[in-house]
C-alpha cells in the first residue's frame, strides 16, 4: 500500500509535491518490471522530481512571471509523470496490488495537474498585461 493512500494528502504544496517524488521512487524500486519499461520508468523518475523542483522554483521565483513559468512547467511535468504511469500499467504484467498503487499514483498525478491548473489561472487573472 502506498504513502498516499495511507495518510491525508498535505495542504503544503511544496511538501506534497516532494511526497509524490518520494512514492514514485519508493513504488519503482519495490516492483520488477519488463525490460520494455525501463526507458519510461527512468523518464516518470525524472518528471516526477521536476514536479516538486520545478514548484520549489516556482515559489522561490524572481518575479512573477518567472513563477508563472514554473508553474506552467510543474504542470507540464505532472501531466507527463501520468503519461509513464499509464504505460508502466499498460505494458507490464502487474498483480492487483500493483494495479491499485499505479492507479492512486495516477489519481494523485491527475489531481496535481488540476491544482496548478487552477493557481495557473488565479495567477494569470491578476498579471498585468506587459
């Protein structure tokens, strides 16, 4: 069973990015894959850190549309650490248990993308034109 299914998802972005992060990596080393999947599990390994830094970047940003930015970019990499998740179930032979952790990964992938979709907006509604 996975972190994310066994705790209440934080409210601190930059905390619950990092947890993603975390559990892709904790969930990738606990599970034998075919060697078809490698190139995608080495691409969600890199997508899924770029979520949480790319967010670290995004709040330590020198102006506001360089946040803007990396928000855009964390988005951008949530949406692609779905992508591999999706090919890892698709294209392996997994037990249920296995099935069900890639299923809350994806769950919780498609839920980052609906949050920074959302700051994206709020954000782009308050930037002054240039």
């Amino acid at each position: 069973m996975t972190t994310l299914q066994n705790k209440s998802k934080p409210y601190d972005l930059e905390e619950r990015t990092y947890a993603f992060a975390l559990e892709i990596r904790m969930f990738l080393r606990n599970t034998k894959w075919d060697p078809v999947s490698w190139t995608d599990i080495k691409q969600l390994l890199r997508s899924s850190g770029s979520v949480a830094a790319n967010y670290i970047e995004a709040v330590e940003s020198i102006s506001d549309a360089d946040s803007l930015y990396r928000l855009r970019v964390t988005k951008k990499e949530a949406r692609e650490s779905g992508l591999w998740l999706r090919l890892l179930n698709d294209c392996n032979p997994i037990d249920d248990n296995t099935h069900q952790a890639l299923h809350v990964l994806i769950s919780e992938t498609k839920e980052l993308v609906k949050i920074f979709a959302s700051i994206i907006r709020k954000k782009s509604a308050t930037e002054p034109l240039p």
